[in-house]
C-alpha cells in the first residue's frame, strides 16, 4: 500500500472510531438522569449509574476533542488567519500540527504509559467504590493522544484541500 493508501486508511479508521464516539453521548445523558431517581427512589445503584457514566464520557470526551480537530473548530484562531491565502493558511496549520500537536500527543503517550499500563493489568476498580472500569478513564487518555497523532499524520501529510 503506498504512503497515500496508508493516510487514507488511517483516515478512515479514525472516522469509523469516532462515528462511534457520536452515539455515546445519550447513554451519558440517560446515566446522568438516571442517578437521582436511583438514589432517591430506589435507594440503589446510583453510584454505579455514575461510575459507567464517568467513563462513559471520558471516552466520549477524548474522541470528541479529536472530532473537533478534524473539523478545524479546536484549536483555531482565525481572526487573523482569515485574510491569509489558502495557501498559507494550510501550511500554517501542517506547521502547527507538525510542531505542536504531534509531540504533545507523543508525549502523552509515553509519560502516561506506568499509570495507564499498571491500571489495564490491574483492572483498577474506581477507589470510592470499588466498582470495576476506573481503567476505562485511563485508557480514555490513550485513546485521546492516539486519535490526535494519528490525526496529526493525516493533517500533516494528506492531500491539500480535504476537510477545509
């Protein structure tokens, strides 16, 4: 597969995960509303309604930071770059990418790898609970940082023009 088949792919793959991403919001919603009529009426499972819940949004949070990139609404100042040349405004934002974004989600990676490695191989439960999944929200950092380097090399090295 040649470099252009490969960022296509990549490209598509980060589109499926987060087309995906997008239908976790209800549950975080119903999960959210469900912990009062649970604690006050039932007087029961509220605090596992909120556990699933938090990684419930911690994963929605870290493909959603990622869609927002994807459709240049995150980290964009255009009030200047605006009156820029197509052109200039691309190599601006590669430059940034390249620059920026791509080292910070490299470093995310490696600097969380010992919290997030020991919490999947001890199925960390969440600590005022007990309950199974705190995992989850750590792995939700992962997820964060891979998505984003893995949009960086899209952004960085495919076709002009896409997704303007």
């Amino acid at each position: 597969m040649s470099g252009a088949g490969l960022i296509r792919a990549l490209d598509r793959s980060i589109a499926a995960i987060l087309a995906v991403g997008r239908f976790l919001a209800l549950p975080i919603a119903v999960l959210l509303f469900l912990q009062w009529p649970l604690r006050d009426l039932l007087r029961a499972y509220s605090r596992e309604a909120n556990d699933v819940g938090q990684w419930v949004f911690a994963l929605y949070v870290a493909m959603a930071v990622t869609a927002a990139t994807r459709a240049k609404t995150h980290l964009a100042t255009d009030v200047v770059a605006c009156r820029y040349s197509l052109h200039s405004r691309d190599l601006l934002w590669r430059l940034g990418v390249v620059f920026g974004l791509s080292p910070w989600a490299f470093f995310v990676l490696v600097a969380s790898k010992p919290i997030v490695a020991s919490s999947i191989v001890g199925l960390e439960a969440f600590p005022d609970t007990a309950n199974p999944g705190y995992f989850l929200v750590k792995v939700a950092v992962w997820l964060l940082a891979g998505l984003m380097l893995g949009q960086s090399v899209v952004d960085a090295f495919g076709r002009r023009g896409e997704r303007q």
